[in-house]
C-alpha cells in the first residue's frame, strides 16, 4: 500500500526549502519511489513535529516518509491548513526539492511543468474517457451482438458528440479516483486519532512496530564536550553531589552532549567499582544513575526516574526506584543487587570513553532488535499519562 508513513530523524540534515540537499543522512534509509515530507515555521525556517509542536531535543527532529508522493502532498496540504504558519516541503530519496506548501500557495520545482500537467489533464480525460466507451461498445458488440462504434464511420458531429462523452466520463472516472484515495487514505490515518485501548490504536502500534525507524531516532554515536551545566533543579543536584562525595566518589566533570542536548556530570568511585552519572535532559527532566560495568562489557545499574517503557537490554539492564529515590538508595541498591562477574573499575581516562562505547552497544541492540508493538504501546501511555499530570498541576 502506498498510503503508508513512518518517521525519520532529520537532525543535522534539515534542508532549505526550494534548494537540494544531496547526500543527508535520511535519505540513506528511504526506498525507492519514497517521498519526504519536512514541516518547517513558516517564519523561522525551524523544523517542527508531525503535530506542529517545536522539538525540544534532536532527537525530536524528525521527517515523515511517505509511500507516494500523492499521500505527502495531501498531508502537507492539511497541515498547512490546520496551521497556516507552517511551511511543508517534499523531497525525494536523492534530496532533491519537489515542492512546498503555504498559505501562500504551493511552489513547485518545475512550474512550466507543473502547468503543463495540470492542462494535460484535459485531453487525458477525453483520451480515457473516448476509449472506454469505445472498448465497452466493442466488449458489447462481441458478448451481446449489438454493433459496435467505428471511429472511422462517425460523421463530424456524432464524433464531437463521442468526445464529449468521453471527457465527460474521463471527468467522472478521474472524480470517482480521487475520491476513493482521499478515502483510503484518511481511513489508514484513523488508528493515529483512535482513542486509547481502542482496536484502531492497536493496529497503529503494530504498524509502526512493522514500518520501524522509532530505533533511528536516537543516534548511534555520541560526542560529550566539557561545559558548565545550569541544572533544572540546583538543590537537588546538591543533594546528590553531597552523597557521592560522602560514598567516596570522584568527579571527573560535566559535559554536554550535543546529539541529544542532555548536561552529563561523571563521577566514580574505584574502591567499590561504581559509576555514576548526573543526567539533565533537555525537556526538563533530572535524574541520577549508579551502575557497575563488567569486562565483557555488560553492566548493571538503577536509576531515580521512572521506566521508558521499553524492555531492557539483558546485558545492560537498567532498575528504575522511581523519583523519590535517593543517591544513598540507589548506591545501596547496586552494591546490593548487582551481579557476580569480573568488574572493571573505573578510571578519569577511560570513564568517558567507556560511556560512549556503552551508549553505541546499547543503541546498537535497540536497532538490531527492534521496537515491539507492545513497547509502543506502553511508550505511548506513559507520554499520555505524563501529557495528563502536567495539565492537573497547572
């Protein structure tokens, strides 16, 4: 079916409406015949969401794929009429600029040959429309014994009257297409508008589980580079600090990490073979997590946040105590819980290293693997109950 979409990152590859944009890292991951559709702020030029919202992290910037080019243009269509600030632009699979969307109107790569099409129109539908009849007089001459029409035998006007008969059906038969695709596609968008715990959101799950790209989101490799973070909640960070020091960690430093716009402060501790990591997401969020890594790679840590909703690495799992936990609780719950093994220890040279490598590891075996419907689904009711709280406490 080409009424199908699914998501790409767009991060570090956002194009310019109207200009090419060859060799982008999305269109590694587009199939032939695939057109992407790029909502920017009319104003800005800023990449927005599918839904219009501005990201707030890299991760957030992302492209819709499309089947055809037909179904991207009627979704660019809508959402400019929905959002008249908003600027959509197509782009095929080698980046080449299509065409853009705005309440300005619509700009085409080629318009000479855009209008060209557009009067082509016309003599198409007196083309089909004269051959239809002429092959259903045929089929009715050769099943039903009824004479058929010749071309060649029709006076100057019956053949003006067969030509406007056949414009009129070419007209009809185009009207009757364009119906029935409008139609198919606004009944494959109706799981993403489905209430929660319906059957249609349950086909959108598996749709998305089947199309994938959710695991492209996050990038492959990360590059942190020293900073002085602001963190969201300073007296809790103090707090934090307070108890690492007091359990016998070193700081190594804060750093940013600009492929996710996250603040990371590194500690460790090298009597007890512990790691620690101070995380300021860019969507507000904070949080704490102590772990242990072993040589073969693997490791074992817990966390004051709650669950992703995604399942665990069986060699890098992850224990979730929720926000209330305390530095103590989650150093305490590591020594306590973590399994036997050859531990490394960490070192100022090799801890930073040693986190890169273990976000590739970890990224690599969500791509590999793959998201689950299931996943979604409870990655999907958590954003809803997460949306839910904010609206009560405001």
């Amino acid at each position: 079916m080409f009424f199908y979409s699914r998501v790409l990152p767009a991060a570090g590859a956002i194009p310019t409406p109207g200009k090419d944009l060859p060799g982008a890292s999305w269109q590694q991951h587009m199939r032939f015949g695939e057109i992407a559709l790029f909502t920017l702020d009319s104003n800005s030029g800023q990449i927005l969401r599918p839904m219009g919202e501005r990201p707030r992290c890299p991760t957030e910037e992302t492209c819709m794929i499309f089947g055809s080019r037909y179904a991207a243009r009627f979704e660019a269509k809508g959402a400019v009429a929905l959002r008249p600030n908003s600027l959509c632009a197509l782009y095929d699979r080698r980046g080449r600029w299509l065409n853009s969307f705005s309440r300005e109107g619509v700009r085409h790569r080629d318009q000479a040959l855009a209008l060209g099409w557009l009067l082509l129109q016309f003599p198409l539908s007196v083309l089909c429309g004269t051959l239809a009849i002429l092959g259903f007089s045929a089929f009715c001459n050769r099943y039903l014994d009824i004479d058929p029409v010749f071309w060649r035998g029709l006076f100057p006007q019956t053949s003006a009257e067969l030509l406007v008969g056949g414009f009129i059906l070419g007209a009809l038969g185009r009207t009757f297409f364009e119906f029935v695709r409008k139609r198919l596609i606004i009944w494959h968008a109706k799981p993403v508008s489905a209430p929660m715990g319906s059957a249609e959101r349950e086909k959108l799950y598996r749709r998305i589980a089947k199309r994938g790209g959710t695991t492209l989101l996050a990038p492959l490799d990360i590059t942190p580079s020293p900073s002085a973070t602001e963190w969201p909640l300073p007296e809790k960070y103090k707090e934090w600090v307070s108890s690492l020091e007091n359990r016998g960690f070193q700081h190594l430093g804060q750093f940013m990490v600009p492929e996710t716009k996250s603040d990371d402060d590194f500690w460790f501790n090298q009597d007890n073979d512990l790691r620690a990591t101070i995380v300021s997401s860019p969507v507000g969020e904070m949080w704490l997590s102590v772990g242990t890594r072993y040589e073969d790679g693997s490791s074992f840590s817990a966390a004051n946040k709650d669950s992703t909703g995604l399942d665990q690495n069986p060699n890098r799992p992850v224990t979730y105590l929720g926000p209330g936990a305390t530095a103590d609780a989650l150093v305490d719950f590591t020594l306590r819980n973590r399994p036997d093994g050859k531990r490394s220890t960490p070192t100022a040279e090799r801890l930073l290293d040693d986190y890169k490598e273990g976000w590739r590891k970890g990224i690599e075996w969500r791509r590999a693997r793959g998201t689950t419907a299931e996943e979604i689904k409870r990655v999907d009711e958590r954003r809803v109950r997460s949306k839910a709280a904010g609206i009560r406490s405001s």
